[in-house]
C-alpha cells in the first residue's frame, strides 16, 4: 500500500497556546514534548514523511530545530487560520492521502496511526479519524483524508471554527463521507493530552516511570494501577478549544 499511495503526515505545533504557553517544548523524558511526538509519529509503516506545520511566531526556531532533528520538514504558515497553513504544507506535494496529527499528543502510537490510515483507505471514503466518538484516550487523537477533500475545504470552509481546527468542513458539510474508527472497550475517559500544567504533570510522571517508547496500552496499564494519577487532570472536558472556536462563529 505505501508503496503505491503517497501518504503524508502533517502534525501542527506552536509557540502560543493560551492555557500551557511553550507547551510543546517541555522536557519529557530525554526530550521535548514535540520531540518525543514526532519519534512515535516516525514509527508508522504507512506514513511516507512527516511535516511539521507552525507559524512565524517569535520563538518558532526552537520549533523549527525540533522538527529538524527529527528529520521532519517544516512549513510556516497563518497563526489562526490552520486550515490554511495545513493545506499549504501539502499543497505543492499534493498527496493521495493526508494524515492529520496535533502536538499535543505526545504519547500518539503508532500502532493506532496505521490502524487508522488502513481502515481509512480500505474504506475507499473521504475522511476517516479515531476520535469522532472518542473511544480513544484523548491524545491518540489520527484522522486521515484525501487531499481533493482537504483542498475543498480550503476552498470552500467560511466559519472560524472551520479555519482554526482544519477538519470541521470536512466532517461536517455533508459534501464528504465521512468513516468513525470506533475501539471497544471505550477507553474515551483517559486523558493523555497536553493542554494545561496537570496534563504535562501527569503525562511527565507516565515517561518517567513507564518509559518514551511504549504503546498506549502500557501507559493505561499503569494508570489502573494507579488510579489516584487520573485525578491529576480529571477536571479538564475534551475538544475544549474546538467549543471555544464554535461559540466565536457568530463574529465572523
């Protein structure tokens, strides 16, 4: 299959982030946060190149250095239209498939990236992801697209909400069809995100005492062990940035 078919990975990080500012740079392990993404990322069979998509932002060379010795590409581009700086680090390269990753999910397994990206092409559909239903832990977050579904929605997607999350015209439309890769049993309760101080402190403590290359399982095993960590960030509801961006519809 990749062999045949062009598949890039396009992973978003930033300087700026309202809640945990740097959140990407912060030492996990023997590395930083996006670091530490992109070498799981890297593991995927299925994915050809990864690129990193960030903006013009005072600090972004640390970003960019990052990238580079993971030997990802990087692209810069708009601060609030994502979906721009995301079609643009694509565009030229203009692949069959597109796999959208964010840098907030440091502990992403590659295992569940190509798991995806294979339900995704079998289905011979527009738009596939692992989170529609959240039947994933929050940070193990993949959706996978054809790129002529990707270029609509640049084209065509008005709303801010459309802009600042890349997917929602996609998802949402009708125009596209559109594939849940749901997991039984539901594990949508864990929270492995990086999005606040709590994320980072539990998050911090899982590398340390479990390690920087394991599956997802590994780290889940742990928290049932111990259950008193899932307090540490329990108070935080998923897609909370996406529910911001929907209520600043109306001031488009």
């Amino acid at each position: 299959m990749g062999e045949v078919m062009k598949v890039i990975a396009v992973t978003q990080a930033r300087i700026s982030s309202s809640r945990l500012p740097q959140k990407v740079l912060l030492p996990l392990g023997s590395m930083t946060a996006l670091s530490l993404h992109l070498k799981r990322a890297g593991k995927s069979k299925l994915i050809n190149e990864i690129i990193v998509a960030t903006t013009n932002e005072v600090g972004v060379e640390k970003i960019i250095a990052e990238a580079k010795s993971q030997n990802c590409r990087v692209f810069q581009g708009s601060l609030d239209d994502v979906l721009d700086r995301f079609y643009q680090a694509v565009a030229k390269d203009k692949p069959d498939y597109v796999v959208r990753l964010t840098s907030d999910c440091p502990l992403i397994d590659p295992e569940l990236i190509d798991e995806t990206i294979k339900k995704f092409i079998h289905s011979q559909l527009d738009y596939g992801a692992n989170c529609l239903n959240s039947t994933l832990p929050d940070g193990m977050d993949v959706e996978v697209f054809k790129f002529s579904a990707l270029e609509t929605a640049w084209k065509e997607a008005k709303l801010k909400s459309e802009r600042e999350h890349v997917t929602p015209y996609i998802r949402n439309s009708g125009k596209f069809e559109v594939l849940a890769v749901d997991y039984t049993p539901n594990l949508g309760s864990y929270r492995l995100t990086l999005d606040t101080i709590e994320d980072y402190n539990l998050i911090k403590k899982l590398v340390e005492e479990v390690g920087e290359d394991l599956p997802m399982e590994a780290y889940l095993n742990y928290l049932r062990k111990n259950p008193e960590l899932l307090k540490i960030n329990s108070q935080y509801e998923r897609n909370e940035g996406y529910q911001k961006s929907l209520k600043g519809d109306s001031e488009c």
